[in-house]
C-alpha cells in the first residue's frame, strides 16, 4: 500500500510526540473528530501548531487509503546537551536553545531517507514565518541527498501563520513551485476549495485547534497527496497502452507567431522521437474570448446550454467552448506563453482565457487530474512576463489538477539556448503516469460548490468563487 509522508516544519515540534500525533491521526474521520481530539491532548500537553495541522494532513491521507508516516524535521538538528532533550516541556522555551540547529544529526537524516523513500506522497507542515516556511521546514527542501529522493512523488504543503492573511498561500505555492522543478507531481488541497494546500491561523501554542476550516484544508491537503501518490503509483506499475494526449495552449504570441513557429517545431521534433505521445495545440491568439461575466448560474448543473440572456458560452463568436472541447481529451496540457523584449510585439488572451475557465471549474472541475505546466519562451532579460510559469501553477491548480515542472526557454543573441525537448518529453512521461493511473483508481468524482464570503461551509449562492 503507498504511503503519504507528513513532514513537521516547527522548530517547536517535539520528537517525543511523533507517536501522539500518529496516533491522533489514526483514531478520527473528520475534521470536528479531530480538533476533539487534538483537544483532549491540549488539556495536558503540550502541541504546537504545525504540529496539529500535520496531524490533520495525516487523517486526510490516512482517509483516501494509503499508509501515513511523520517526521518532525527539528529532529534532524543534534541537541547540544542530550539530558534535555525531553525537557522541552510547556512553555519552557528556554530547552530549545539546546538545539545546534546548524549541524545536521546523520542517524536521524538517514531515519529521514529511509521514511521517504519509503513513500509516494509528501506534505510539508510548516508554520509560516514572513510568508515562507521556517528555516527547519526549508532545510528539508535545501538537502541535496532529499531532492535526489523526490523524483515522482506527490508534493502538498500545509501551513499555519499567527495572522489570517498572514502569508499562508504565498509560504505554499513557493515550496509547491520549488518542488516541481524537482520532478514532483504537485497538488493543492482540494475540494472545496482547491487553493494551494493548507492555510490555518493559529499564533500561540496549540490556538490552531480552533480553526476548523484551516484544518479542513490540511485535511484536504493531506487526501489529495494521498489520492494521486495512489494514481502516480499505478501509473508506473502499470502503464497502458493508450496514447498520451498532450496538448500545447498557445495563450500568447508576438505578432510575427515566434512562440507558434517554436511549438510547431517542437511538435514536429517530440513527435518523431516519442512514440506513444499524440500532441496537438491550441492557438487562442487566432481566436476571440470574450470575458467572463463572473454569473452566478455558470454553468448550470453541467449544463452549458445557459439560458441566461447574456451567456457568452453560447455566443458562436466566443472560441471557449472549442478550446474547452479540446481540452476535455488531454491526458496533459501545456500552457505556453512569451516574454517578449517589447511589450507592443505581445498578442495575449492567457488572461482572459483563464478567467474564462471559471465555467470549467465550475462544471465539476472537469479538468481534474489532468496534468498542467507551464512552458515560457523569454527574450533574455525581458521584463514583460517573467512569471508566466508560477501564474500557470497558480490559476491552474484551482482545477483540481496536478502540476508538473515548467519548461523555460531563452533566447539570447538572436540563439535559442534550449529547445526545450528535455522538458517536453520528462512532461509527457509524467502525463502518461499519470493517465494510466488514473484508470486503474478508483476517486470519488468532485462536485462543485460555490463558497466565498462567510468563509463558512455552507453553499453562498452570491459566491464569485
Ligand atoms: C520568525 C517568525 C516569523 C513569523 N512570520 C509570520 C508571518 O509572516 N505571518 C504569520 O501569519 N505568522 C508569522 N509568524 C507566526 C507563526 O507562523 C505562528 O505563530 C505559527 O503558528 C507557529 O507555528 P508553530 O506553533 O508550529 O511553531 C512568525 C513567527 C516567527 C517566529
């Protein structure tokens, strides 16, 4: 059975509590089950509050059947004087001085290895410390012996700030976008929100346990790792025979086609050397799209027919529902965009494209589990869009997708310096992974919900969402 690894990023977490968090993890199977739980705890130890949303990662992934595992990567620092080690009691944070926090412990790094190699899936719990991860979270990711470790497995990331708004989504999609150039498989959190992981507020010890839609998130966290670590699994077990549907969406050009006529040969290239891979491409620049009218009614019931007077979906003008049509059949999809040297040589509809995609969340997350990247050819030096790649991961993860490493190409002097075929073909294995996974696991299909103001779990019709 796969197993999901929860790693603990506080350097308040105790080692001596990795049984306890285990255990709370293993007895629940929601999230008011476990803040009792957690509670009970409280009452007579002490639990900080990265602690606590590790556990609820546990339950999560422990609930979509895998193995679950922790490991609290303050362990990984030696202690200056042993005889403390378990000193480190309530409110006495005078011990954690104790620890050398610059040298690694080898027993307890190799303790570390053995539990991930041990595992499909990861999720980093870290408190957010100015809208990153703590150092001890990033010393994780900084290990060079751990990033040769993590090729194929799925990443998640679950974090908790004292603040509301405290730097919870920028501290996940960092490490989610750092772990991608990893070769990971990297997932948000889910239903019903499908953000970037996990995002509680919690400052002083333990005050996590109260915010039971930030431990909804872990939770969410923690199952979706586990769901597609069981999906990647399969996928390399057992391939199938099938084509892998991989399609390039052109959402941006130059006026003279350069992204276009690279694509073009691209394909041309990846075509002849991978055999099971059909490629096509969208090119949204020869296109119109109109905006979204952000309609609450959109689309209804998975009927695109709207009735609504206005419904820019039915217009015959409008390409969204030809891409959309597209786009349904892909095992993987690449979203190519140009940093140009010269804002006025820019084409773009990524922008109003990927609003647009609000309908296709909307009619059930349609495109969940399909593989997305994105793929940037840059001017050198050019300042015009030089995040195309990090925006691609994080609009499109809001599917339900998965996201793959971003393919980045430079122009310099006139030369390409990369083609980008290595990119190409590592995002087309990873595709068919994860489309013969796919059909070999069973996942309960997801139902959209609108949630927005209110913040609480009950369906808001006026949601924007
Ligand atoms: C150095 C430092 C930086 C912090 N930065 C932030 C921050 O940017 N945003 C936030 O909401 N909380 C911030 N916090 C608060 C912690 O994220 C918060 O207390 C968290 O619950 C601690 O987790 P722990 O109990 O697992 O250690 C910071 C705390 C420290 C010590």
């Amino acid at each position: 059975m796969n197993r999901v690894l929860v790693l603990g990023g506080s350097i308040r977490a105790k080692a001596s509590n990795r049984g306890m968090i285990l255990e709370m993890a293993s007895e629940v199977s929601d999230v008011a089950e476990y803040q009792d739980v957690v509670r009970e705890r409280l009452s007579s130890t002490v639990l900080c509050n990265s602690e606590i949303i590790a556990g609820a990662a546990l339950v999560g992934a422990r609930l979509s059947g895998v193995h679950v595992d922790y490991f609290p990567l303050c362990h990984l620092f030696p202690q200056k004087d042993r005889r403390l080690f378990d000193l480190m009691v309530e409110g006495d944070d005078s011990a954690l001085a104790q620890l050398d926090t610059l040298d690694i412990d080898e027993d307890a790094l190799n303790e570390l290895l053995a539990a991930l190699d041990a595992s499909q899936g990861v999720v980093l719990a870290t408190p957010v410390y100015f809208g990153d991860r703590s150092s001890v979270a990033n010393k994780f990711l900084q290990l060079a012996t751990v990033r040769e470790r993590v090729l194929n497995k799925v990443y998640g990331v679950v974090s908790v700030g004292a603040k509301r708004n405290g730097g919870q989504e920028t501290c996940n999609i960092f490490s989610l976008y750092e772990m991608l150039h990893q070769g990971t498989f990297g997932v948000g959190n889910g239903m019903p929100t499908s953000q970037y992981g996990g995002t509680a507020v919690g400052g002083d010890l333990g005050k996590v346990v109260a915010d039971e839609w930030g431990l909804a998130t872990a939770l969410g966290t923690g199952e979706r790792v586990g769901q597609v670590s069981r999906m990647v699994t399969k996928g390399l077990q057992s391939p199938v025979e099938a084509k892998t549907n991989v399609v390039f969406l052109l959402a941006m050009d130059t006026k003279a086609g350069k992204l276009k006529t690279h694509i073009d040969s691209l394909i041309a290239e990846a075509g002849s050397t991978l055999d099971g891979v059909e490629f096509s491409a969208i090119n949204l620049v020869e296109h119109d799209i109109y905006r979204c009218l952000g309609c609450k009614s959109c689309p209804r019931d998975g009927d695109t027919e709207c009735d609504h007077p206005q419904c820019i979906i039915r217009n015959p003008d409008d390409y969204l529902e030809t891409a959309r049509g597209k786009l349904l059949g892909a095992d993987g999809v690449i979203v190519c965009g140009i940093n140009p040297s010269d804002i006025g040589d820019l084409v773009t509809r990524y922008q109003v494209f990927t609003e647009r995609m609000r309908s296709v969340r909307r009619n059930n997350y349609e495109l969940s589990n399909t593989l997305f990247a994105g793929l940037c050819y840059h001017d050198f030096s050019a300042t015009i869009n030089p995040i195309h790649s990090l925006k691609v991961m994080v609009s499109y993860i809001r599917h339900n997708t998965v996201m793959h490493k971003p393919i980045e190409l430079f122009e310099y002097d006139g030369a390409l310096l990369d083609s980008g075929a290595k990119g190409v073909a590592g995002f087309c294995e990873a595709a068919s992974i994860l489309a013969a996974g796919k059909t070999q696991v069973d996942i309960p299909k997801t139902t959209y919900r609108a949630y927005g103001e209110g913040g609480g779990y009950a369906q808001d019709e006026s949601s924007q969402d």
